[in-house]
C-alpha cells in the first residue's frame, strides 16, 4: 500500500499544485503590474475567468487584490489538505487544525514558488534573455518586488547582483519555519 499511497500524493500535489499555481499567478500579476496585454497574462485570465469572474459577482475586488481568486486559492488548497490528510491516515484533525493546515500550505506554497521563481531569474539572467519574451517580462514583473529589498545589502561592488543569492536564502529559511512552526503534521502535508 505505501507506492499507491505515494502516488496518490504526488498526483495529489501535482493536480492540485497546478490549480493553485494558475490561481496564485491569477492573484499577484495585477499586484505586480505585470502588462496585461502579455500573452502569459492574457493566458491566465481566460482560464481563470469562468470560474473567477462570476465569484467576483459576489466578492468584489479591492484595488488590485481579487478576493474572490483568494477564496479560491484557499478552497483549493482546503481540498489538497484533505486529500493528504486522508492519504496519510492521520487522525481526523479539529477545525482549528484544518485552518491551520490549509494557511501553512498555501503560504508554504507561496513561498516555493518564489524561491523557483527567483531562480529561474538567475538562471535567465546567465544567458541574456530577450526583455521582450512574455514569459521573462512575467518572470521579471513577479520577481523584481521580492529582490527589491536585498539590493541595497553588500556587497554593492560586486561583478554581479548577489539578491537572488539573499533572497533565496530567505524564503528557504522562511519555508522550514513554516514547516516547524506547523508540528508534526507539517511533516506530512507540507514536503520540505
């Protein structure tokens, strides 16, 4: 039983990973100003708007921050949590323990994908991207406000901008405190 358990946690993570990740991007490139007339952006909006635009009925959103793509994001990642607690055969947890679950995974999740994406910026700017491919203007639209703040650490002389560097090391560190900070069953639900 433990390979069919394992493949149903990856597929679990993959399927619902996916979701969060069109959602999550669905949430932050208005927050990051990416140009909405992208390809990428204009990809994310057309799959999301089914289900995003008529909740947006009801939950209006406020200046940039689309609730109704939030509420989305956390009932997705409600289903997840579940899916694996029933996959892992933990106990049945108390309420309070599936918010808890549920908000660690979805910052957790968040957290990942700033770090790959912060790599993927580093690894990009070795080979001198086209500023003009949707997918490094998204790329850099998401990633700029996360290295903004480690640029002014030393050493400014460098050859070579060191924030991806410091960032990384952030978000990591960040990532393991979320997975202590949420007890044994982050070991579970949460993959380090």
């Amino acid at each position: 039983m433990g390979f069919l358990r394992d493949a149903g946690v990856l597929l679990v993570y993959l399927v619902f990973g996916s979701l969060m990740l069109i959602l999550l991007l669905r949430l932050a490139l208005p927050l990051t100003r990416a140009r909405f007339k992208n390809p990428i952006c204009q990809f994310i909006y057309k799959v999301t708007n089914p289900v995003v635009g008529p909740l947006a009925q009801i939950i209006p959103p406020r200046r940039q921050l689309s609730f109704a793509t939030l509420t989305l994001l956390v009932l997705v990642g409600l289903v997840e949590l579940c899916l694996l607690v029933l996959l892992s055969g933990v106990l049945p947890l108390t309420a309070s323990l599936i918010v808890q679950g549920t908000l660690a995974g979805l910052l957790y999740f968040v957290l990942g994908i700033a770090f790959w994406s912060i790599v993927l910026r580093a690894i990009m700017s070795f080979f001198s991207p086209d500023y003009a491919n949707p997918a490094v203007e998204v790329v850099y639209s998401l990633t700029d406000p996360l290295l903004q703040p480690f640029r002014k650490l030393p050493p400014r002389s460098a050859p070579f901008d060191l924030s991806p560097l410091y960032a990384g090391v952030v978000i990591r560190l960040c990532m393991i405190a979320v997975v202590h900070l949420f007890g044994p069953l982050g070991t579970v639900v949460l993959p380090l």
